[in-house]
C-alpha cells in the first residue's frame, strides 16, 4: 500500500482531553477520530489492527469448535423483563421507542436473545453441548465516557454463549474458552492475568476476568509474588493477622461523644485504637430490608461481597434522613445494641473474637464501652465482607498481595440457569425428566484490546505493534522521492516483500522529519529506510524498540526480514 493513497491524518499534539496513553497515541497516529463523547470511527489504520484481532478470534474459536453466527443489535425489552434484567441493569442502557411505542433496547450483552433462541431450542441432551459466538457492536450510555476505547458508550466484542445439559459438560466449555481467550491475547500481545471476578448484572456465581497490567487501568487487581492467587479487588479475601491482647469482661458503659461522627475521631477522642471500635453501618437492600452490617474500626466494608452474601439486587448505604427516619439517632451514634429496628445484623469476621468494644449507643452524642459479642448484641451471620488491604497474606499461601492497576479485557461466567429458569429454556434428559439448559458467557472487549495493547507497548515515540496484529508488517520510508536510485529500490522491495507480508511504502513528498515521526506512530515491527547509499546497496532498518538505525547491504535484507517476521 502507498502511504500518499491511504488516509493517515497523523498529529503533532494529541487532544487536550486526552488522559490515556492509548488514547493519545490513537489520536496523534491516525487510528480513530471521536465523533461524539464516547462513540469513534475507525480509521484505516485502526482498522486494520480490529481486523487482524478479530481474525485471530475467529482461528481460536474454530479450534475449539466453536462457530460465529451474528445477532441483532435491536433487541425488544421483552426478553430482558423475562430475564429481570430490565430493571436491574440500570441507566447505562440505551432504550428507546419505536412508533407504536414498543419498548427495545441498544444491545449491551446479548444472553436473553441467545437463551431465546438457541437454548429453547434445545430439546434433548443429545444436542449438547453446543457453542457458538458472535463479533459485534455493542452500546453502553456510560455516565462518563473515557480513555479514549477504554469506556465509550459504543464498542465492539466478541461473545460466546455455551449450553450443555450437565455441569460437567459446562466445565469443559468453560476451560476451553479459558484456554481459547488466553491464546488469542498471548497473540495479540497483551500480558493478561486471569482473576477471581464478580458476576455484576451478568448473573451466576463463578466467573474469571482477563486483566492486562496497565499504568491507566480502572480495575485492580491482587495478587501475590509466587502467582498462586489472583483476584479483582472486588473479590479479593485476605487472612486478618489482628489479635487482640486477652482482657477481662467489663460491664457495659455508655459515654458521651458529642459531635465525633468517624472512626478515626472517635478513636482520638476516647484514645484507643481504631481496632477497638465496631463500626456499624445501616444499608437498605432492594429498596426495602433494613440489614445492619458491623465491621472492626479498622476495615472497610466491600459492598460487593456484601451483595452476594444477601443474593440482593441492590445494595446502598441509608442516607442521612433515612437513617434518622429509621433508627431514630444521627451518623455515628447507631450501634447494634437493641438495635430492634434492623430486620437483621450481620457482621465481618474482624468482630468474632473482639472483647469489650466501643459500639453506637443509638443515642444522639453517646457510645457504649465493653459492649460484648452474644451478651450485649446478636450477630445473625458471620462473613467475610472487608475490603483486602495491600501487604495482607493471601488466603491461598499467605504471601503479602500486591495491587496492581489494570485493564479488563476479557471475561468468562458461568452461567448456570440463571436465564434458562426464568425464561422456560428446558430439555428433556436421559429419564425423559424437564431440566434447565446449563449455560456458559464468555466476552473480550476487541476495541479495550487495541488500548490494552498500546499501554504495554508504548516507546518514547509511539507505539511498537505485535507483529501479528501490526497494521502493517514492514514500513518503507523512501527519504528523497526525486532519487532515482532510491525510488527503483523501494519499489523493488515493496514488490518483493508484498507477496508475504503487509507493506506500508512512504511514497509521500515530505520531510524526513514528518516521515519518521509518522513512521514511530505507525509503530510497523520492521521500517527500511532508503537514503542516500541507495545507489551502494545500503539501507538502513529499525525496530520501533531500537535506539538508532542499523546498515545493511540488501543482499543481507531477506535473512534480517524472515529472522525479525518469521
């Protein structure tokens, strides 16, 4: 391909808005313009790279046996009120009206339409298992769209749906599409560690992320040096390494503390360590449960391990109002001590074995001291709801975990019968007997890939692509194009090399400056420069990761190319 024919609208300066790394770079090379917050069009170069991607997917599920199909992007609200997901999923949904104002939706995720169609077709457990997947365009009205691809209200990716009639059959699907996801982005050059994940609006209860290391990643993730334990913070679980000193039970006491509504206030005013008080925190659960949760003064409450221990479909702490509306006292005087307007109290495992704490004494201005476990309030369910703390022990080889800021790229669920119980998908099993089709989600954010790639391959410069997913494979930078001499050989090489590679020749009457600094953004894994020893034979040829230039004879360029392409 000439690079005068091909529309590669480079930048000097990437946009103000700009934060992401990645998102620079797409701008400042060419690859995508914003044609509203969060929605891009792909460029030439951009896609050429989402091509090669998606073509690596496509040769990674046919290995598992696994084939593409496309559905809709329109979908009718319908199969998501079937589902419950209607009302669960929230604002990010696009929904919209057609003229006879049937409600549809802009699809996010398609495991209704998947369980509609294919999983109600499944009549017998002779079909299963089955798979299939799909590369597409879906939307998401994110609040706030950023970084670039990284959170964009439009996107593309790739998702699979498997159905199998046992719980066997799911594991083995589930594995395959593990080991299916990790070779495709071991291909695309993007270092990723699979993770412990929540399941969020998805459904099911057991799933894995595909995290990749990055410097603006969202997520972070936990793990440990020996890599036997991983997990999103969300999920992370760590060993609490707090004793407390053995101590004598004392009557219960109660104090005033006017105007201390903190731990870390509280335990200043009375002198004592945070590890002293029990927090007690009042949340309202789908909309209509009082549940109080208690956690050591020292901790944080993780709302999503809380959310799957009470299987709720919302979780949110009571407000101001409604916290006096329901117990009657303000923030920071609420305590678990005939606490009688809690429909139930659970606590943290940080509270089990703790001895004469300071607890809300559900008065205005007042705590109690010496409050005790079983003596002076009930715990109706113990658990782990903390939040995991950097340097803590895992809970696999008690080594201390490490946070790292990373980029979600792939994730995998299982599924279960979330969605065949609620929308009727049934087969008939070896006994004749109605069982749920057991289903299996796996999903890889293809445009999140472009960014995750580009923030672990960043040069000083510009990017320096995996050689199977570089828009072009070799980069001929033609300095003079008036030369003769340099002219007849870039030609030549462009002839020869376009037979098994994808050539990109700069053919362009610019500057050698503007030549190169396009050439660092374009980031080919081989650029050959023609110069002025054209007429000798010499060309000089370059890594994006190299420092300088290295000469060559041309006689000496087809080793260094298949050495360096393969």
């Amino acid at each position: 391909m000439r690079q005068s024919k091909i529309f590669i609208p480079t930048l000097k300066e990437a946009p103000t808005d700009a934060v992401a790394e990645s998102h620079k770079l797409m701008f400042r090379g060419g690859y995508v313009r914003q044609v509203t917050a969060g929605v891009y069009a792909y460029l030439p170069l951009g896609f050429r790279v989402l091509n090669k991607v998606e073509k690596i997917m496509e040769e990674e599920m046919e290995k598992i046996g696994v084939p593409e199909m496309e559905m809709p992007e329109l979908l009718p609200a319908t199969l998501w009120e079937e589902s419950g997901r209607w009302q669960k999923y929230g604002p990010e949904m696009f929904q919209l009206k057609d003229r006879h104002g049937r409600q549809s939706l802009l699809g996010p995720t398609h495991e209704e339409t998947f369980t509609e169609i294919v999983a109600k077709n499944l009549k017998s457990y002779k079909q299963m298992p089955i798979a299939l997947y799909q590369i597409q365009t879906k939307f998401r009205d994110e609040n706030r769209p950023r970084f670039g691809l990284l959170r964009s209200r439009e996107f593309i990716m790739l998702d699979a749906y498997s159905f199998a009639a046992t719980s066997q059959q799911l594991d083995e699907q589930f594995d395959d599409e593990k080991k299916a996801f990790e070779a495709i982005f071991s291909r695309c050059g993007v270092e990723v560690t699979p993770v412990i994940a929540d399941s969020g609006t998805m459904g099911g209860k057991n799933s894995m992320e595909f995290q990749a290391p990055a410097a603006i990643g969202e997520d972070t993730i936990a793990t440990n040096e020996a890599g036997t334990y991983s997990a999103n913070l969300e999920m992370a679980q760590s060993i609490d390494t707090f004793k407390q000193d053995p101590e004598q039970v004392a009557e219960l006491e109660e104090v005033a503390t006017p105007g201390q509504e903190t731990i870390a206030d509280l335990a200043e005013f009375l002198k004592v360590p945070e590890t002293k008080i029990v927090k007690s925190v009042l949340y309202i659960i789908n909309e209509k449960e009082h549940v109080l949760v208690l956690i050591r003064g020292d901790k944080q409450i993780n709302e999503v391990k809380l959310t799957h221990l009470l299987d709720a479909n919302s979780v949110r702490v009571a407000t101001d109002e409604e916290l006096k509306e329901i117990t009657g006292v303000g923030k920071g005087s609420v305590g678990p001590v005939e606490a009688n307007w809690a429909d139930k109290i659970i606590a943290d495992d940080t509270v089990k074995d703790l001895t004469n704490v300071i607890v809300g004494a559900n008065k205005d201005g007042f705590q109690f001291k010496n409050a005790n476990l079983n003596r002076d309030f009930k715990v109706e369910e113990f658990s782990d709801l903390r939040v995991a703390n950097e340097g803590e022990p895992d809970p696999v080889d008690h080594l201390p975990l490490k946070f790292t800021t990373s980029i979600e790229v792939g994730h995998i669920f299982k599924l279960g019968t979330y969605y065949t119980d609620k929308m009727g998908a049934s087969f008939l099993d070896q006994n004749g007997k109605a069982q749920p089709v057991i289903m299996g989600s796996y999903g890889i954010g293809v445009t999140r890939v472009l960014s995750a790639v580009i923030e672990q391959h960043l040069t000083e410069r510009g990017i320096s692509w995996p050689k199977e997913i570089a828009p072009y494979d070799l980069h001929i930078v033609q300095m003079k194009m008036k030369d003769d001499d340099q002219t007849k050989l870039a030609e030549s090489l462009e002839q020869k090399y376009s037979a098994d590679y994808d050539v990109l020749y700069d053919d362009r009457n610019e500057r050698a400056g503007v030549k190169f600094a396009d050439a660092d953004l374009i980031g080919a894994p081989l650029r050959i420069t023609i110069g002025k020893k054209a007429s000798d034979g010499i060309i000089e040829v370059k890594r994006p990761t190299d420092e300088k230039s290295i000469e060559l004879n041309v006689s000496e360029l087809d080793d260094f190319v298949n050495k360096e392409l393969g």
